[in-house]
C-alpha cells in the first residue's frame, strides 16, 4: 500500500505555459489575513543575528510541549488546560509513532500512511471498534462529514473507552476550519483523545515539518512515550509558534473556498464532467470517484490520483482529485481550458 505523497511522483508542482497545475493547491497563502512571508522573514532575521533558536537544544522540552503548549492553548481558546502538547517533524511522523500500537480500527476513509506503517509492523486493520487499541479517523473527511460534529466525536470516544482504545483524529485539513472546529478543544473532558495538527494546509508551511498532538492529560505520558523526543526543530518550534499565535487567520480563505469549489464544480458539470463526491466539504478539493486525467489531460489541466485506505471496505480505494484554484485568474484559466475543449 503506498503513503500519501506517492501520488505526487511524476506531477509537476507549479503551473507551467502548457497547463494548469491543479495536483495541489498552490494559492492559499495570498489568502490569509496575515503576511506569513513577511512575518517569517522577521523572524528569520532576527534569529539570524542573535541564535535565539537554533541555540536552544531541547533536552529540557524534548517534545516542544513548554515552547508551544500554550500558544495552542489560545488558539483554541482555553488558556490554562491541563492538555498536553506533543510536537512532531509533520503529521506523518505522529502518525508513524502511534502505529507501535500495533492494531487499528479505521472509520471511514482516511490516507493511507497510518495503516500503512500498522500492516508494516505487522499489526492489522479492523472496521469496529472492540479489539482495537487505536481508533483513526481523518476530520475533516474528504468524502463524508460522519464526524464533523463535536458531539459525534465524544460518542465515539466514549464507546471506544469500553473498549480501552485511543481515538486518533487526523485534523490535517481542520486548517480550513474555525478554531472551535476541532476536536483539541474538547481533549480535556476526554480520557483518550489525541488530535493531531500540522502547518502545511492553509498556511503552506509544510517545509517547516512542525506537527504538534492536542491530548487527554490522562494520555500524555502514554503519547510521549511513543513519540520520540526533539524530532521537532527548535526553530521550526520558534516559526511555528510565531504563526500560531496570530490566531485564526483563515477567515478569507475559507470563504473563498467555499466560492471556488462550488465555481469550479459548476464549470466542470458545463463541460460535461462527473459530479464530485462531495462539493461543500470546506476543503480546496474536488473528489471524483473516476479517474478524469485521460479527458483533462488534452486540455492541459492536471489533477492526481489521491489514495485511500476504505476502513468499510477494509482495502485500498483510489479516487481522483483536482485541486480548485483560489485565484481569480487561475479560476479563469481552468474556464478558459475547460471551453477550449
């Protein structure tokens, strides 16, 4: 089964004369209501001058939980909880820390990277929950909202405490989303809750390889003991924390999400292409349940096979994905392409 970033092999990662590079977003961060390269630039200069950062060797803070513990407590709005912050070198390295668990129930689809490391340390994948110690679950999901409720999550975590399992939820994607969205904001009524978070979606800051993991106090211990320690940098940790402690800063760019994929789905339909799978899923995606690259490929347009792991199926399902352009003129050149053809 091969993790998520396969589907980018043989893809160009920028528009070109010849096509429109619709594989990945490429136009979010000129939608933020902050100047993340402005910000960053400051920072970088004046760590440049005095090593504030890259001085700090973190023996004392090895999983970053002190540097940003309380600047995601305020994201969320909960100054002063008790919940640990775990920090990690992307989600993916979270990801691969809880597999040792060994065993996994997976709800939904999700990407494939975390039953990929479960079936390569030879635990295996269910679809129910009793007889698994780790539950995954992706939120938001790119095909179905079963989760995207609070309340549904904390039903969920509590039938899974009968069993004695961890709720992992992968909030890559919750970038999209308000604050109040995610599901660290109830991680201190819950006994075992892990959320994990990184900075690449939205922000396109996936260079700084920062993720940090929201858990139950309860789970803390159990988490940091499966994490190894300083794998998140002390300066990505001083950037990271800069950017994060801006607040939400996603407000435009959400609402032109929700714009430009239902202008998107709108220009395909006219051209005769499948419905997505989902339209309104708050996320710059469209999902197609069949491959469209032979029909957009003429016409210059570029999209890309995104894997899944089917937690119903209990297999590896494959969809297709275009990414919707957020920029007015990109949105006119996919128009553009689409009447051409």
């Amino acid at each position: 089964m091969p993790l998520a970033n396969s589907s980018y092999e043989a893809l160009p990662l920028h528009d070109d004369p010849g096509s429109l590079n619709l594989a990945w977003t490429l136009d979010e961060r000129e939608l933020l209501d902050a100047d993340l390269p402005a910000l960053l630039a400051a920072e970088l200069a004046d760590e440049s001058t005095n090593l504030s950062a890259v001085d700090r060797y973190l023996v004392q803070d090895p999983h970053g939980s002190a540097w940003l513990g309380p600047v995601v407590a305020r994201l969320f709005g909960q100054p002063g909880w008790d919940c640990g912050v775990v920090c990690g070198a992307g989600v993916i390295s979270l990801l691969h820390a809880v597999s040792a668990l060994g065993h996994a129930c997976v709800l939904g689809d999700v990407y494939p990277d975390l039953p990929h490391f479960v079936q390569q340390s030879g635990g295996t994948l269910a679809s129910s929950l009793p007889g698994s110690p780790l539950i995954l679950l992706d939120r938001p999901s790119a095909v179905d909202d079963s989760f995207d409720s609070l309340e549904a999550v904390r039903e969920l975590c509590v039938a899974a405490a009968a069993h004695g399992g961890i709720v992992v939820i992968d909030e890559s994607y919750a970038n999209y989303r308000p604050p109040e969205y995610s599901a660290a904001t109830i991680a201190s009524q819950l006994d075992n809750l892990a959320v994990f978070r990184g900075l690449s979606k939205g922000y396109w800051l996936g260079g700084l390889r920062l993720s940090y993991c929201v858990c139950s106090p309860a789970l803390t211990n159990r988490i940091t003991a499966l994490v190894p320690p300083m794998l998140a940098s002390s300066l990505s940790l001083r950037l990271g924390a800069a950017v994060l402690g801006l607040g939400d800063i996603t407000v435009r760019l959400r609402a032109r999400i929700a714009e430009a994929t239902t202008e998107a789905a709108a220009l395909l339909a006219a051209a005769g292409f499948p419905a997505p799978i989902r339209t309104h899923s708050g996320l710059p995606h469209l999902h197609f349940s069949q491959d469209l690259a032979p029909r957009l490929r003429p016409l210059g347009i570029v999209g890309k096979p995104q894997p899944f792991w089917s937690g119903p199926l209990g297999a590896p399902v494959e969809r297709f994905r275009l990414s919707v352009p957020l920029r007015p003129s990109r949105m006119a050149e996919l128009e553009r392409r689409l009447r051409a053809g």
